[in-house]
C-alpha cells in the first residue's frame, strides 16, 4: 500500500508543509510541552542553546525548534530560577552552558504528575486516528 501524498491545500486540505510544523504550536507547545522537554533534556545531561537544538530535533521533526523559540525560553527558564546558565570555558566562543536547578527539578516532578493523564490522552487519540486512517491496530 503506498502513503498517502500531501493534502492539497488549494483545495481547502491542511497544508502542506510538514505535519511536525503545526502539530505542536502556539500555546500548547510554548506554555506545557517545550517547557517540559527542556527541562527533561537539562535534567538527562547539561547543554547550551545550540545542543538543545540538536537534541530536539533528533525527536523526528514533531519539536519544530529555531534560535527565535529555545533561547527565549530558557531566558524564561533561567528568570523564574528553574535552570542557571554559566559561561562555558571549555569553548572559545563564551557559549553558555544550561543546568537544571533543584527548583527546575521540583518543577519537571510537577509537570511530568500533571502532563500525564493529557499525554495518555493523546497518545490513545493519535492511535485511534492512526488506525481508522490507515487501519492499523498498533
């Protein structure tokens, strides 16, 4: 059985630029999820901006990630005391270098507690669609 082509956005389809691009925009993915996913990242392993990034999209492009959306969150971040950046001096170019603080951790346990049953949801929507699309049970 061969996939499904891209939709035809002339025709009043969604658009046909990638699907990870709009699955997670706007307020769900600023306010809940990257928040979350960055503060999981930070707790795996330290990282700068740049390395976040690369991480991310390692995800298979459902994080849509540039400069403009991951350093002002973790200006964010840094503000309301849930990671700290310092200078990194094992690099030339003063890249800083992000870490989890013990407020951030207290922080990820609450969102993780209350993300969930929402990603519980979501993940058993997604499949429900996946199937009747494509009539695949798992």
């Amino acid at each position: 059985m061969e996939a499904p082509g891209p939709l035809d956005s002339s025709k009043g389809d969604f658009p046909t630029e990638l699907w990870g691009d709009r699955v997670f925009t706007g307020e769900v993915k600023t306010k809940t999820v990257f928040p979350a996913l960055v503060l999981q990242l930070l707790h795996a392993q330290p990282d700068s901006g740049y390395g976040l990034m690369q991480r991310i999209a390692t995800l298979g492009g459902i994080f849509p990630v540039n400069p403009n959306t991951i350093y002002p969150l973790l200006r964010r971040l840094e503000d309301r005391g849930f990671i700290r950046g310092e200078a990194d001096a094992s690099t030339k170019r003063g890249t800083t270098l992000y870490r989890i603080t013990d407020a951030g951790e207290e922080r990820l346990e609450r969102i993780k507690h209350n993300f969930r049953p929402y990603l519980t949801n979501l993940i058993a929507a997604l499949q429900r669609l996946r199937g009747d699309l494509y009539g695949e049970t798992s």
